[in-house]
C-alpha cells in the first residue's frame, strides 16, 4: 500500500505548509490538475525555484532548456528535470517526429494549436499509468514493437495537457501585438521558442530584440 494511501488529505495539507506550498495551490494540483497528494504537498512551486541554476545544470547534462521547463512544468523534481539524460534513439529505428516528442518542445505554430485546443480522452493519472506501464512494456521489446509502443506513447502524450495552461497561452496569443513583456515571458517559460512566440503574435523577431529581449528576467 502506497505512503498516500494511508496518509489523510490534512496530513498531505500540513506537509505543503511546511514545503512552502499554499493549500490553495495544493488543492487546485490535486482537483483540476489530477496530481497525487504526496506530489502536490511536495512540488514547489514556480517562485520558489531558482530556474537558472537549473538551467545551466541543464546544460551542463545536455538537456534542452525547453525541455527542462516542459518537465518542470509537468511536475518534474527541477533537479530530476535539469540532470534526467534526454533518451536517444537511432534514426530510421523511429520515424523522426517522434525523435523530437510532442511536447518537450513547441518548435512550430501547429504544435502550440494543438496543444491549446486539445481536449483530453482521458485523465492526466490514466495518461500517465498507460504511458508508465508500455515504458516498462518496451525495455524489453524491440523491432516493430518498439517503434509500435513509441507511436502509442507519443499519441497519449497529446493528451497531458494542464487546463489552466492551455488557457493562459490562448488568452497570450490572443493579445497579439498588444502582448507585454509578462506575456512573452510566460510563452518562453512554456517552452515555446521565440520565432513561434513572434509568429502567433505577429511581431518580428526584429521587433522582439527591440521591445523585449532586454526586459526578459534570467530564468528564460
């Protein structure tokens, strides 16, 4: 039997206030996000982690920044997130979309639209024990059905997208060429590279360097 099994939601609420974790924070990851209990009383939140330390730990292990922040965001441990090696696979063993993934970064404008307007089949905990167990299913399979089970995780993997998420990016992009510094900010934090951010918004790349860059915080 699992710790959070035994262990009582007020126990769980007691051990985020001593984490630094609001209730209301520990109650949303929890309600609307599908967390388990332990993760949500023990996940700190965005404010409380020093991105760039992580990020040049991040480097130092050859994991991209987009996909430090992408894990961070899905409630990866940030120093799991930084030092966890990004997993290689020899091309033509895979098709070469399912090289880059899904979401460990939004490299296009179609892949932004995707996410933000995708509406799971299923929940993020039912997502996350199917994708577990044909991870466990593929250390030991190989030929076709390696590629077979990488081709059905990388479709389940459409479906672990955060609510409150989608949302915000939606409401960034509608802002257009009205979006602030703040906005952009967020984007980049989501793991959306910079040329797709100004395309959404219609802004050049130029416009960006001369409005924005500099106003960026260190944690993009």
């Amino acid at each position: 039997m699992s710790l959070e099994k035994v262990k009582s939601r007020s126990y769980w609420e007691d051990v985020a206030r001593k984490n630094g974790v609001k209730i209301s924070t520990f109650n949303k990851r929890i309600d609307e996000l599908n967390w388990e209990m332990e993760k949500a009383a023990t996940t700190k939140t965005q404010q409380q982690t020093p991105h760039k330390k992580y990020t040049d730990l991040a480097k130092k292990n050859n994991v991209p920044r987009e996909t430090y922040y992408n894990r961070f965001h899905n409630g990866w441990n940030p120093y799991e997130a930084a030092t966890t090696p990004v997993r290689r696979r020899k091309k033509g063993n895979v098709p070469d979309h399912l090289l880059k993934g899904f979401f460990y970064n939004f490299n296009t404008v179609e892949k932004v639209k995707e996410y933000i307007n995708r509406v799971p089949s299923m929940s993020r905990v039912e997502v996350l024990n199917k994708i577990y167990n044909l991870e466990k299913e593929r250390e030991h399979a190989n030929g076709e059905r390696a590629i077979e089970i990488d081709e059905k995780i990388y479709e389940l993997g459409k479906d672990l997208v955060i609510p409150h998420r989608q949302k915000k990016i939606r409401s960034v992009v509608e802002k257009g060429k009205n979006a602030t510094t703040k906005d952009i900010e967020y984007l980049l934090l989501c793991g959306i590279t910079k040329s797709v951010a100004c395309e959404m918004l219609g802004i050049s790349e130029r416009q960006f360097y001369k409005h924005h860059n500099d106003k960026l915080s260190d944690v993009v």
